[in-house]
DNA sequence: GTAGTCAGTGAACAGTCGTACTCTGAGTTC
DNA sequence: GAACTCAGAGTACGACTGTTCACTGACTAC
C-alpha cells in the first residue's frame, strides 16, 4: 500500500472527534449560538488554542455536526421504499426505524432540531440543504411507483416535502417522549403512542395521495 | 371610576415593553441562550439591575414572549373553521392568515419557530403548551362538523395536531421566503411559491380525512 | 540522521457577563 | 404636606469569554 494515515493525522481526527462527541453533549442542554469555545475544549481536556487547528469557527463545527448526522442516512428511506408496495407495511417500517435512529443517537438528533431554525446561519443553511436532498430523493423514490401516474414534478415535490417534514417532526416527538421516562427504559408507553400517532398521520397522508386530483384530470 | 392605571405603573408597564421588544429584535439573530441581560438592557438605554424589576430571569422574558406571541391567536383558527365549510375557501383563508401575520409580526414568529426546540426549558414548555391549547381548540371544532361522525377522539386530535403542526411549519416557510426578497417587497414570487404549496398540503389532508377508514366502520 | 512540519501548550490581552450592593427621586398614600 | 414606596441609576465584584502570540516536541520527509 502506498501509505497508511499516519500517526499524525490519526491523532489530529481523534481529537477533531472529541471535539464533535463533547459539542453533542453539551448541546443537549443549550443552543449552538451559546456554546462557549473554552467551555468546549476544557470539557475534552486541551487547550482552547487547539480548536482553532480543526475548526475556524463554533459554526464551522457545527456544520460538520450536520454532516455527521444527516450525511449517514442518505439512501436509508430510499431503501424502505423500495423494499415493498404495501402500505401499512412501509408505514410500519418508516417509524420503526426512526424509533430507532432516534433512541440510539438521540444528542444527534435533538441537535437537528434545535439548530434547524436556530441562530447560527450557516448551520441552517446546512440542514436546510441536507433536508431538501431527502425531499428530492423521496420524490424521485416516488415518481417511480405506479401509484404517481400523472403526478406533476411539483405535486411530488409537495409529497415528499410533507413526508420528510413528518419524519422530522416524529423524530422530535419520540425526542421529548423518551425524556419523559428514564433514558435506559427499552419502551415507555408515552413512546408507543407517539409511534400510534405517526402511523395515524402517514396513513392519513397515504390516503390524501390516493385520492388526489391530479391522477384522473387536471382540477 | 375607581382609580386609572397610575402614572408610575404605568411606566413600567412601558420598560417592561421596551424590554420585550428589543429582545425580540435582538433575537431575529441569534437564539434565547445566547442573548444577554446587559447585552438587552443597553438595546433598550436602562441600567441592568432595572431589568430584575420585572424578570427574574432571560427564561421568564421568553415565557412571557410566547404569551404575548401566540395568546392573542388564541380563537383565531376556530373562527375561520366556522365561517364556511366549503374546503377550498376555507384552505385559501388559513394561508392568507398566516401569510398575513407572518408578514405583519416577522420576529414573533422567528422567536417562536427558534425556540420551539432551543435550550432554554421554561420557553419550550410555554410554547409546547400555547400549541397543545390550539391543538384541543381545534379537535373540538372539527368534531362539531358533520364529515367528522363516527370519528373518535384520539383521531380527531390526531388530525388536528396536523393541521397546527402544518401552520407552524407554514409560518416558518413564510419567514424564509420572505428574508429572500426585501422587507418592504409587498408580496415576492417565493411567498407565493409557498402558499402554493401549503394549500397543496392542506388540500392534501383534507382528502385523506374524507377517506378515513374511521367514519363507516372499525378498521 | 537531519531538517522541517504542525497539533497542541500556556500566558496574556481586552472585553463581556450576571449579580449584589447602596442610593436617588418621582409618584403615591394618608 | 409629610411619610412611604419602589423603578431605575451607579458602582463594584469575580468569573468567564474569544483571540493573539511565541513555544515545544513528537512525527514526517528527504
């Protein structure tokens, strides 16, 4: 091989690292806008000069954050879609895995939500962009289904710019649901309901679709 | 009459509104966490101790922030669900509501769509509480009308919750559309776009209601 | 093996922060 | 008109902030 990373770089992505898990953790209690850079670094034990070495900004960092979430789950609700037609299936499925997602990194994800309208710009800007590469993916996901037929570029646009801003909002109800109950519980009750919920809400959404206009005639 | 306001309440009553509003002009940049009690006594011209006069905390000014924003909206949404019945005027009046006090209070709603998920407790559950009232206000209006026969009452707040998380997600599509074009603009293409969209949403659920499984026999 | 790179250190800078004090003087009450 | 109340001013405090600079020393390239 020509060359491994090196122990020095090695080094450099472990600290950069810490410096992203600490961020997590203390954002769940506070907002990125006020998220001190010496209360960072003292909370992973370097200097506070060092931080200027990974990131030139709390924003820059930040945004990094927003790759390391949403970057991973490109592809992720793609996948469900096209593993099967069936309905109360795929629904069941979705929910599933944002139950999931969501209980197994839940700092990642109470940070999106935070930072989607907060005061930082280019940290929403860079959700913002990640949230419409889903939009784009889900509609394309969709417009390959038989059921689309005569759906116009713009009407599946809308559809799946209401599925995706379901998932998001699902996820910062199971958010508050699990805070609810103790953070080690398999299951809470309050969490079960807010799956019921979700379920409801696609399936009211699922049968909008197969009612619409625009499938027939123009309206 | 017993007595008026009194010239010395009176004018702490005017501070106290100083206070909020320049909070809410110095928050369309930044969120709640971040903003410092010196920081808005000086927007304001008052001594920083003056500020404990009236809150004890920056958590108690966003609580009463959220009192101010979405108290007087209270009964608004009830009231266009009964003034017609007809869906598609009643979709367009919704849109043309919001857009309209969107345009009208652009920092209101900024604050809110901020610190709905921010890192200041008190304000979350304050605003949680505002949308879960709204929420009730109208479950029981759609249960008066007559589509809504034989739907029970987990899925009638189910619906609801729909439909006021789809204003708040609406509202916040306002203010993104509208800080692309100038402030002044007095309607830009981008609004437009949105409404567009929002209504498609509306009209959206509306069919999948009119198809609830619910309304003819258990599912 | 030697010269160079560069992640992290530590001290120092000029600010800002929240809050505790005492004090003042206009508005209120009798 | 005298006694009282209390919104706001002013000062002072210790703690914390982001950023700069020169520095060390383990790793790297030749």
């Amino acid at each position: 091989m020509s060359h491994t990373v090196g122990i020095r770089q090695a080094q450099k992505l472990k600290t950069r690292q810490a410096l992203l898990d600490a961020a997590l953790r203390l954002l769940e209690h506070q907002s990125l806008s006020s998220l001190g850079l010496r209360e960072l670094t003292r909370a992973v034990g370097v200097a506070p000069t060092a931080f200027y070495r990974h990131f030139a900004d709390v924003a820059e960092l930040g945004v990094a954050l927003v790759e390391e979430t949403l970057g991973s789950l490109h592809g992720l609700i793609g996948a469900i879609l096209a593993e099967t037609g069936d309905a109360e299936v795929r629904i069941a499925r979705t929910v599933d895995l944002i139950a999931r997602h969501v209980r197994e990194h839940p700092a990642h994800f109470r940070f999106i939500a935070r930072e989607r309208h907060g005061g930082v710009g280019p940290v929403r800007a860079a959700i913002a962009a990640q949230l419409d590469a889903f939009t784009e993916e889900v509609a394309t996901a969709l417009g390959r289904e038989p059921v689309s037929a005569g759906w116009s570029e713009e009407d599946l646009r809308m559809l799946a710019g209401v599925y995706v801003e379901h998932m998001v909002m699902t996820a910062s109800a199971f958010l508050s649901a699990q805070e609810t109950g103790e953070p080690g519980a398999p299951e809470g009750p309050a969490e079960e309901q807010v799956a019921r919920t979700a379920r409801d809400r696609l399936r009211l959404v699922s049968l909008g679709r197969l009612h619409w206009p625009g499938r027939d005639a123009g309206r």
